[in-house]
C-alpha cells in the first residue's frame, strides 16, 4: 500500500469514529427531549386523571347518602373528557386509539358498558401512577439544571444550609460548589438513559385501559380495513386516470403529429425532396418529444431514481429541485418495500409541489425516520399557514395515498404558520 494511502485511512478512521459518536450523542439527545415532551404531555393529562378521580370519590360518597346518584352522569362524562385527551395524545405519538361510543343513559347501563368501566379503571391509574411518573419525570430535568447551575450562585445562600435538593452537608466554597454540579451531571445522565422507559411505562395504561375492548377492536378494524381498501381502491382509479390523461395529451398526440408529418413528407418526396428532408425533421422531433413524455410518465408510475438512488437520495434530489430552499434529513437504516418507498417520495414531492405553489414559504424541511416498524415523514415550512386537507386535490390525495397504506396523516397549519405535514406508513421489520 502507497504511504499516502495508509495516511489517509489511519486519519479517516478516527474522523469516521467521531461522526458516529456524534451520530450517537445526537440521536439520544433526540430521544431524551421526545421522552420529556411525552413526559410533560401525560403529566397534563394525569392531573385531568386525578381531577376525574377525586371529583369520582366525591360522588360515591355522596352516593351512600343518596344524594350522589344523580351526580354520576356528569362524573361519568368529566372521567370521558379526560380519557379523551389522553388518546388523543397517545394516538399523536403512536397507533391511533378510536373513540368510544356515547356514554350510555342511566347508571346501571352505564356502569355495565365496557368502555366507561375500562376508562374508570384508567383514570385510577393514570391520575395515581402516571401522575407520579410524569412528576418524577419533569423533576429529573429542573433538578439537573439547579445542580448544574449552582456553582453560579451558591454565595447566596449560607454555607451551613447546603446545596439543592438532597444535598445537606457544608459548601464552603467552589469546589464544593463544583463538586454538587457534578451530581447534577450524573443526574443528566439518569435522566436521559431512564427518560424513554418512563416515557414508555407512563403511556402503557393508556395504551392497554383505552384501547376498545377485544370484540369491538375486531369490529372498528374490520370498518377501518374495508375503509381503507375502499381509499386504496380510489386512489388506483385516480392514478389510472392520472396516467391515462398524461398519455392522451401528451404522448398520444405527439405520436399523431409524427404519424402526419411522416405521411406529409412521403407525399413531398417525390415533388420537393428539400421540404420532405425537413418535413421528417420536424417528425423526428415530435418523436422525440413522445419519447420524453412517455418517460414522464413511467416516472410517475415508480421513479428509477429509488432504484438507482434509494430514498435518502432521491428525496435529496426532490429539495435540490423544489421552489424554495429545502433541508432533508433521512435516518432509515436499510430499505423498506419498493411501495412504501414510492409512496413516501410521492408524497414529499406532491408536498414540496403545494410549498411552492401556495404557502408562500421561504424555507422548507423534510425529516424522514425510522422507529421500529414505522416509516415517519415530516415536512415543515414556514408559510403563510392556513392550509387545509379537506380542500384542494393535492392534499386530499396526499391523504388518500397514504390512508391506502393502512397509514395516517396529520396535518397542522394554523393561519400564519407554520405549516407541519405528519405522515406514518407501515414499513414492516
């Protein structure tokens, strides 16, 4: 091997090694802050939990005099409210978690219903133990700011009074001082190690108590899936349609000019052999032409570029050629299936075309990863806002595409932005 080679590969391999570690750090950073938004999120809902619980404590009391009886409906409904706001934010950060049905008339009735007893049992649950996780949670966070920062301003407080929180014994001085901030570094590291399983074990009562009971689960999927074939079977008939008028006003006609211009210059060749040369001329470009519009559209069915390029890459060359200036950032770790791929370059390409078209941005985002057996799509821009999915076709196809692929789509757009696009698809393991 040259020596310049050898060089080289021995100062690459460390430049490779610290892009990994700051790969690493990066993505635990990124995990830690989602687990403290999920955290702080069922920490607002547990408090609605344990507001459901005790005004529920309250009416059973007051039911053994009589008197809480026909305050049960309203409990009833106040134990609904706040079970519907956990699986609103349960099915924001995973599987979507239906509604239930009205709760029903009359106490008995009520009590036998399966869901309203699941969601008492969850409102017991989540208002005690997911209250003290989200606590403990939040906690971790402020506590490691305060020991961090407190060499900063441990002179305003007596030295025999101690450090924050659990730390009581003497600081006299700095390196005492230095010593707390210490602790506050290893509580970051608690922090960010334990802050995803909390984040899990907080969210679990939600996920088993408010999921449907197991026969009405096999119902609402069995509506869900004839739904979705339904959608699936729509978008089929849109791309047909799609693909059929792209080659009837664009190929096709191409294709006839070049079938008359070639019948023009056969009639020509005999009598003006020049017009006749220029005559094919203008067939050979209209030939051409259909070319490229035939390519267009066996684009349009499944981009080569996927193949060629793989997702990271083609979606690369979508921002490169979108109106507005556009990062893109792909985290998918191998490669998902050939369909799921397509659609998820279909729909960053159909969201980039209404970026440019309608927002009025200046910027744009797209963020892809991979969770387990999820393929999630962000795209951020910081237009106008004010965008709506059930108007416009480029929008209410985005949906249906991806609804076809037993996934979900989100859209946020308040007016004066910014407007984020969410987008799951199955991806399988």
């Amino acid at each position: 091997m040259p020596v310049g080679e050898g060089s080289a590969a021995v100062e690459a391999a460390p430049r490779g090694r610290g892009r990994m570690v700051r790969r690493y750090l990066r993505d635990r950073v990124r995990v830690a802050v989602d687990a403290l938004e999920h955290l702080v999120g069922g920490l607002g809902t547990s408090i609605l939990a344990l507001a459901a619980l005790v005004l529920l404590a309250v009416v059973a009391v007051l039911c053994v005099f009589g008197i809480g009886l026909l305050m049960v409906p309203a409990a009833l409904q106040v134990a609904r409210s706040a079970a519907d706001r956990e699986r609103a934010r349960l099915s924001r950060w995973g599987s979507h978690l239906p509604g239930p049905p009205p709760v029903p008339g009359g106490v008995r009735a009520a009590l036998r219903d399966p869901w309203v007893r699941r969601e008492l049992a969850f409102v017991a649950a989540h208002g005690t133990l997911g209250f003290a996780i989200g606590t403990l949670g939040l906690g971790l966070p402020l506590s490691v700011v305060q020991y961090v920062t407190f060499p900063l301003w441990y002179r305003a407080l007596p030295p025999d009074l101690g450090g924050p929180g659990f730390v009581y014994w003497r600081i006299d001085g700095l390196p005492d001082a230095l010593a707390v901030a210490l602790i506050g570094v290893g509580i970051l590291a608690v922090a960010v190690a334990a802050g995803p399983g909390l984040a899990r074990w907080q969210a679990s009562t939600g996920r088993r108590l408010l999921a449907p009971p197991r026969d009405v689960d096999v119902s609402l999927r069995i509506a869900e899936l004839t739904a979705t074939r339904a959608a699936a079977l729509d978008a089929h008939a849109v791309e047909l349609r799609r693909i059929e008028r792209s080659l009837h006003d664009g190929a096709q006609n191409r294709l006839v000019a070049v079938n008359v211009l070639i019948g023009a210059a056969r009639r020509a060749l005999d009598r003006d052999p020049a017009t006749a040369g220029e005559v094919l001329g203008r067939a050979q470009d209209a030939a051409e032409l259909a070319l490229a519009e035939l390519r267009t559209v066996v684009r349009g069915i499944l981009p080569p570029v996927l193949d060629d390029r793989g997702l990271a890459g083609a979606l690369a060359g979508l921002a490169n050629g979108a109106g507005v200036p556009c990062t893109v950032e792909v985290d998918v770790p191998g490669r998902c299936a050939a369909s799921v791929e397509a659609t998820a370059y279909f729909v960053v390409a159909e969201a980039l075309t209404n970026v440019t078209r309608h927002s009025g941005a200046r910027t744009a985002a797209v963020t892809v990863r991979r969770e387990g057996e999820r393929l999630l799509l962000r795209i951020v821009d910081d237009g106008r806002g004010g965008a709506d999915a059930t108007r416009g076709s480029g929008l209410a196809g985005i949906r249906r595409r991806v609804e076809a692929y037993d996934g979900r789509f989100e859209l946020t757009s308040p007016p004066g932005g910014p407007t984020t696009m969410d987008v799951e698809l199955p991806c399988g393991s």
